[in-house]
C-alpha cells in the first residue's frame, strides 16, 4: 500500500494579495494599471482645445507687439530676425520642460494636474539630497515671481488701456479727464473679471480680444 502524506492540501485563495507572485513576474502593479492625470481630472472646469489656444494666443500677443517695429529698428532685419527666432525656440523650449516635468510628477505623485508652485515644490523634493531642503523656498520663490510678474503686466495694461481711452476723448472733444481717472474707470471693468477663477469661462473674452488685435 502507498503510504499518505501527512501533509496538508495547499488551497489556491483569491484575496487582495493573491496578485503578488503575477506582479513578480510582470512588473509592478503602476506598469499594469498606469496613472493617466487627464483621467482623474474634473470634467467640469476643463478648457476646450479652442479655449486653450485662444488663452495661448492672448497670452502671446499683448502690448509688446506694438513695440517689435521700433525693436527691429534698433536691432536691424537680419539680427531681429535671428534673435526673434532664437527667443522664441528657447522660450518654448523652457515650456517644453516645464510642460513635460509636471506631468511626469503628476504621474509619480498621483496628482490630476500641478500648478507651477506645486511643480518646483516637487521637484526640489525628488531631487539630489542637497537640494531638497530648499523646496520650500523654490514653493514661495515660485508664487512671489508669478505674482510680481503679473502685477507688472497688469499695471502696464492698465495704463495702455487709460492712454488710449484718453487720446480717444481728447481728439472727439470728450472729457477732460487725466489718465488716472481713466485708469480707475478701467480698474471698474477689470476687477469683476479677475474674480473668475475658472478659465473656460474667460474663453470668449480671449477670442474677442484676439480678434481686435487681428
């Protein structure tokens, strides 16, 4: 007669961790379901890509295209037109970057999106053991310069604005008023608009301002 073992049957159970030996094999779990951010995003405060390029657009074209003549002027044709050309790739080169390193974190840290802030923070923090102390500054650094830079553009399109609204009054004998009032008539419109927080909503402004300057 055949003699039995003593040991007892191995079951098979299929539980939460019943996919360890598969994920040995296979790689790790990110590799067989990966984290795509534009999956998790809310569908409700997404841009059209007509709302993103109109954005893109108006962010692009702004005051400083009235002064490319006299820049081309002082540069001459050829070294305009080199230099335009080199600004231009670097500038989009650096975006690139930007662009392409957020939504590399995005995919590590699990996020929807990154903001610029959040962006520097992060990479400070996954970067050489040196650096990562100042991940915190890079944070502040960030938003400090983002707003520095932007209440300067807007200062100045402000008083672009007022300018032209006077040099209008004065030549059809409207009021003689100075720019600083036109300046605080304008800050009436624009103060409203800085309250939407959600850019889908600004998309017809965007495109009726690209309009006016086409």
């Amino acid at each position: 007669m055949k003699k039995q073992s003593n040991t007892p049957p191995i079951r098979t159970v299929q539980d939460a961790y019943s996919s360890k030996i598969e994920l040995a094999y296979n790689g790790s779990r990110e590799d067989l379901d990966p984290y795509v951010p534009s999956e998790h995003r809310p569908t409700e405060s997404t841009t059209s890509s007509f709302g993103a390029l109109a954005h893109l657009l108006k962010a692009s074209l702004g005051s400083g295209v009235l002064a490319m003549p006299l820049a081309f002027k002082n540069a001459g044709l050829l070294v305009g037109a080199i230099g335009t050309i080199v600004i231009g790739f670097i500038c989009g080169h650096v975006v690139h970057i930007l662009v392409k390193t957020s939504q590399q974190l995005c995919v590590e840290v699990k996020k929807p999106s990154l903001g610029y802030a959040d962006t520097c923070d992060l990479v400070f923090q996954n970067g050489p053991k040196p650096i990562r102390k100042f991940a915190p500054f890079a944070r502040e650094l960030a938003d400090w310069a983002l707003a520095v830079t932007h209440l300067g553009a807007c200062c100045v399109y402000t008083v672009v604005i007022a300018e032209s609204f006077k040099q209008v009054s004065d030549v059809y004998g409207g009021p003689n008023w100075s720019v600083t009032v036109y300046c605080g008539l304008t800050l009436v419109v624009l103060i409203p608009l800085t309250q939407i927080t959600k850019l889908k909503y600004l998309v017809p402004f965007s495109a009726l301002a690209n309009f006016v300057w086409l």
